[in-house]
C-alpha cells in the first residue's frame, strides 16, 4: 500500500501550555490557521471556517486531547468532503520553548489524486506553519 503522510516540525518559544492554546482555543486557532467554530473539544465535531468567506473549510472530529502533550483529529476539506484523513500534533517542552511536530496521514485514501492533494497540502501546511511562527 502507498501510505502518503505530511510530516512539519515548529519551534515556538512558548511553554507547551501557550502552545497548546494556538492549536485547541477559537481565538488563537484564528491567528495562524482557519478560524474555528468553536474551542476543540475531545469527542467533539468541530468546523474552521474561510477567514474571508466564512464558509465551512475543514471539519471532522477531535479523536484525542492529551492537554499539553497530544492532539488528533480527523481532518476533511472542502474539495474533497468524503476525504479519511487525520492530523495528529505532538508538543515536547524543551530548552527555551515548545516543540510541536504534526503528522497528516491517510491522504493515499484520496485514490489516484493522492499525490497532488499531498502536494497542495504540504504547501497549504507551510503557509500555516509561517504564521504559526510569528505568533
């Protein structure tokens, strides 16, 4: 099987507390990604939003909250609802601050588009990641 996984580390000089607030609270989900509905919320479904349209941009479910340490969720986007992925963040405190690495995985269930959806992706993610920085 061709298993297709995007893998983004981000240091952020925070503890992982802060940190873990940018990737679970409404607000500060807001600054770097697409504004959520709502705070995330473990067994919850959840939205984010296109930050001009407001229209529904990615959704799924929160599959697993371990404050501070973890975070998985299923992530689908708009062009491809039926997508069966996940995104998983992991946030170790080291010297100086936070490091948090996220893995997408399960985009080879796209069919034969998987790679370029990785691609688009991958970009996607790096845009994030830079504003992710910045905070």
């Amino acid at each position: 099987m061709n298993t297709s996984e995007i893998i983004k580390t981000v240091f952020l000089p925070v503890s992982a507390k802060v940190a873990w607030g940018y990737l679970t609270e409404a607000d500060k989900l807001a600054k770097w990604f697409h504004p959520p509905q709502q705070d995330l919320a473990d067994g919850q479904d959840y939205a984010l939003l296109g930050t001009d349209s407001g229209d529904k941009m990615c959704w799924g479910k929160v599959l697993k909250m371990d404050p501070y340490h973890a975070l998985s969720y299923s992530f689908a986007i708009k062009p491809f609802p039926d997508m069966d992925t996940e995104v998983h963040w992991t946030l170790d405190e080291i010297e100086g601050g936070t490091r948090i690495t996220m893995r997408h995985t399960g985009l080879e269930n796209v069919g034969a588009q998987s790679f370029g959806l990785s691609m688009a992706l991958d970009k996607g993610w790096d845009g994030h990641f830079a504003k992710l920085r910045d905070i």
